[in-house]
C-alpha cells in the first residue's frame, strides 16, 4: 500500500535496523534498498550479530553436522551446552547501544530542525 499510485512514505526519515546470527551485510541492504523503493530518506543503519546460531534453539546440536553451530564450532558442537549466558542481546552490546544512541539523535535532530 506504501508504494501504490503515490509514495506515501516519501521523503519520510528512516533508521534501518539489522539483527542477524552472523551475517548482517546482506539484510541491511535488501532493507535499504526496500526503503529507498518507497521513496524514502535513509539517515542511518543499526546492525547487530548476535553470533547466536539457530542451532541454540533446536535441540538438535549435539546430532547435527550441517548447522550454523557445526559450521563455527566443529565436532566441539557435539557436545556443546547450551546455557543461558549464549544468548546474547543487542543491549549486551557497547557498540551497539551507541549505534542506536546515535542513530535516535539524529532522528531527534530532524525533528527539531523541522519544529
């Protein structure tokens, strides 16, 4: 609906925001090239691995030999536990934090110049 006979959303402000396993690159340009379809401003990206592989999710780890945990950690996967403490979450993250500190700010910004 964004894109049909007007751009509703264009030259409206954007942040793209990524999270991924491992991989970000690619998701964060498939969005901004989403965004940049409907027309509208990118000011800035956010991206984030979690190194969290889905592996830590599907039980199936110490039997699997073609998933992200086997790919990083070879036979050590077969026997690795999987706790509470391998999750880790964007806000775990100095650098991300500031990344979306940053990013709000210049939204802030924006909003203030067009006040």
């Amino acid at each position: 609906a964004f894109r049909h006979i007007t751009l509703t959303l264009q030259g409206k402000p954007a942040i793209a925001v990524v999270v991924g396993g491992m991989e970000t690159n690619q998701a964060l340009s498939g969005l901004q090239g989403m965004l940049e379809k409907f027309g509208m401003d990118v000011i800035d990206t956010v991206k984030h691995a979690s190194h969290i592989p889905p592996c830590f999710t599907c039980g199936h780890h110490t039997e699997c030999r073609i998933g992200g945990l086997y790919m990083m950690m070879g036979e050590k996967a077969l026997s690795f536990k999987v706790t509470p403490e391998c999750f880790q979450h964007w806000e775990d993250s100095e650098e991300t934090r500031a990344a979306v500190a940053a990013a709000g700010e210049r939204l802030k910004q924006l909003h203030t110049a067009y006040m």
